[in-house]
C-alpha cells in the first residue's frame, strides 16, 4: 500500500513522513490512497476485521487502516468509531420516507464524529515528531483534540470564538486539559489566526483542512457501508458547516468506486443552517460564484461564513450528483425535538441532517421510496442550555419539568390531569 500527499492548487508532492499540514502556497494537502488490493480482496479484509481487530484495539477507524495512513509507527486510538445505525419508526414518519438509518457519530468517545479525523492526525503528528497540537473550534474539535492530545502526552492548545462555544465543549477541552484561549472574533478569524500562528511557531494545526483528519473521516461512510453489507442507500445526507466532513464523504466514496468495492453511489446531500449557509448559496449559482457570510445559528458547530474545504465540497457534490439544501432555525429545534424524543438524541447541528431530509422530501427531492442513511454528528449532552431553552419555552411539543410537593398526592394529582 501507499500514500502520496500533493497540494490541490500547485500540485506540489510532498512524503507522507511531512509535518506540514498545507502547503506554503496555502493550498489544501491532499493524500492519495494506491492500496496493494481492491475489490472483493478488500472488502474481505475489512469485514474480518469487524468485531476483533486487536492490533488497533477494534477501532473503527482503523480498520481500514490500508486506506489511511502507511508507514510504521505507534498509533493513538482511543479507541474510537464502531457507532450505530439505528431505525426508529417515528423519525421515518417525522421525515417521510419508509426506509431511515440513523447513524450516529456522537457515539463516538468524546461525543462527536471529529474524534474519527483526530486519531489519524495525532497519530501522524506523533509520527512526524510534533512537540504540540493546536486547532481553531466551534467547540468538538476542541474537545476531540484535547482528548487525544493527552492521549499521546502532547500539548494542546485551542482557539475558540469567545461566548459562541457550548459549555459542555468548553468544558471537554478545560478537563482534557488544553490550554484554551477564548478568541474575540468569529469562528473564521479562529481559524486565520491558528493557521498563521501554527506555521509561525512550528505547532502541528490539526484542524479539517489537515489532510489525516479528512482521512479518518471517510471511515464514517465506510463503516455505515460495511454495516449494510456493503449495499449503498440512495442517499446520504450530512450536516455542513465547515465542508471538512462532505469533502470527506465525497473521497470516501470516489476511492471505493475506483477500487472497485462499490459500484454505484449513493448520492450526497449536504445541508446547513440557514443563517450559515455560504455553500447553499453557491450551489443555488451551479457553483458559479463563491459566497462568504457573517454566519449566525443556533447550530453552532456549523455557524461557519467561509467554508475551509470549499472546493472540495463542490467536488464531492458533483461527483455524487448530491444537492445541497438550508434549514432555518425553526425547522432544526423542531427535528432536534424529533431525535430527542424518539430517545436517540443529538446536538443542534447534527439535527439538520433529519431537517434537511424533511425539506427534501418535502419538495419531492429525496423520494419516499428510496433508502436514506441521515449522519448524526454529535451527542445530546453536547449542548443542553440549548435542550433547557427549547423545553422550558413557550409552544408545541415542549416538555416542562413540573415542581411539586415532596408528596405522594401530589403525584397522583399529576398523574389525573
Ligand atoms: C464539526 C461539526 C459539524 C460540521 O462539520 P464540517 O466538517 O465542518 O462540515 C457538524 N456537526 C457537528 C456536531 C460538528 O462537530
Ligand atoms: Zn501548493
């Protein structure tokens, strides 16, 4: 097997054994993947592996490892993946179409999907001799690399948008114990001054645009394919905010084409919040022009106005004959309330995906008779202020906790009404 990084604007090549994160022409790094098999051979090796893999202790990341990241060396799993697909009947209902997986990527050790991207770049950036990690966040990239930079002995450090982080994901990155800087700005001026700043003073940026991190996180479509026995649904639909995750999918399924494991795709959808939605509103222009925005949601792991993996995310769109689509704030509570309820549960952003598919449905995009994987990007407990607002608010489907008197009857009273 081999790997070979090259810069998607210059075309400059560069070794796998190479700290750099991107390029000095500030292009984005890419990896190409040329696996010794393919095909039936592949697909063989991956699906022994489920279940016991004990060289990188049952990772569902790793497992594919022919496809990730070659070389010798240690490899900081947690480990991680290996998240459900889940059928709930009243999510089919709620969004309209019979045949519903939900996949959910909040299961994941610090409760989002970013922690399948993060163990490949630690991994490589141990492997390449980094003395620190740093990222800029809307909150999870925090968390996850604060979490596997302790994991290696490594020292973290995080910008983060100040007063725009969930506490649960602040706190994950003060317990994890990276040095955090509340950064007066959005999260795009974050991410300017952490790519500046980490190529200033030689610390390893971990953030999407690393091309390892992109690597792990095909493995959220490979695992959801291998769980269906390798059978694609005719769709895929995923939360988009910073495009790293729908660049993700769209190579993902673009190498398993050309390696011959699958031999139809699966069609992306890629939706955003309304208030964040930069890359909708170039679609709506057949990509023609490239838009920026100050982004504002209540979906602040996707409140993002100058989506980093731009180019990519176009690419995984035509090359899936995917769409993209934007959901208001309104319409992403509502679907939130729908996971929750259903007992399954995710983080505001996570829940466009469901609304996203509601509206496509809706509009006669997606059909009700085809098969849908809807990706869950993160965990309920993520974001409670947020669960807090919405039950204790005024409207439908809310579910207030009632105070009462420390008295059987009192329950009873309830229990009549
Ligand atoms: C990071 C994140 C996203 C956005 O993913 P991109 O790769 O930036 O498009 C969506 N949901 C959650 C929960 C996230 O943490
Ligand atoms: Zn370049």
């Amino acid at each position: 097997m081999s790997q070979r990084v090259s810069c998607d604007s210059c075309g400059r090549t560069f070794p796998v054994a190479s700290p750099l994160a991107q390029c000095p022409c500030g292009g984005l790094l890419g990896v190409t993947q040329t696996p010794a098999e393919t095909g039936a051979a592949l697909r063989r090796r991956f699906d022994a592996r489920v279940g016991a893999d004990p060289a990188v202790q049952g990772s569902g990341v790793w497992r594919y490892r022919e496809l990730l990241l070659s070389g010798r060396g240690p490899i900081v799993a947690h480990p991680e993946g290996n998240t459900r697909l889940y059928r709930r009947d009243a999510l089919a209902r709620y969004v309209g179409v019979a045949d519903l997986q939900i996949k959910h990527e909040g299961e994941n050790p610090t409760g989002s999907f970013k922690d399948r991207g993060m163990t490949v770049a630690v991994t490589h950036a141990v492997r390449t001799g980094a003395t620190a990690v740093a990222c800029a966040s809307t909150g999870n990239t925090s968390a996850s690399m604060a979490a596997y930079a302790a994991n290696a002995a490594l020292p973290a450090l995080v910008f983060v948008p100040a007063g725009k982080v969930s506490a649960g994901k602040l706190a994950q990155a003060l317990a994890y114990n990276a040095r955090t800087l509340l950064v007066r700005g959005d999260f795009d001026a974050c991410l300017r001054l952490v790519r500046e700043a980490s190529s200033a003073l030689g610390i390893a940026l971990l953030n999407s645009i690393n091309p390892w991190r992109v690597e792990g996180q095909k493995t959220i479509v490979w695992e959801l394919l291998q769980q269906r026995g390798w059978d694609p649904p005719d769709w895929i639909v995923v939360p988009a905010g910073n495009l790293g995750n729908t660049s993700a999918f769209g190579k993902a399924l673009r190498e398993l084409k050309e390696l011959g494991v699958l031999r139809r795709l699966p069609r992306l959808a890629a939706i955003q919040a309304a208030g964040a939605s930069p890359f909708f509103k170039s679609y709506r222009t057949g990509f023609k022009r490239r838009f920026t925005m100050n982004a504002e949601t209540v979906a602040t792991a996707i409140r993002i106005g100058d989506p980093a993996s731009y180019d990519r995310g176009v690419r995984a769109i035509r090359d899936t004959r995917g769409v993209v689509a934007a959901v208001g704030d309104r319409a992403i509570l509502e679907a939130k309330a729908a996971v929750d309820a259903a007992g399954i549960g995710c983080e505001p952003a996570s829940a466009a995906s469901i609304a996203g598919l509601r509206q496509l449905v809706a509009r006669g995009v997606v059909k009700p008779g085809q098969s849908v994987v809807a990706v869950l990007t993160g965990h309920v407990l993520k974001d409670s202020q947020t669960v807090m607002d919405w039950h204790l608010g005024k409207g439908r489907g809310r579910n207030r906790p009632v105070e009462i008197e420390a008295r059987v009857s009192a329950v009873e009273k309830l229990l009549r009404r």
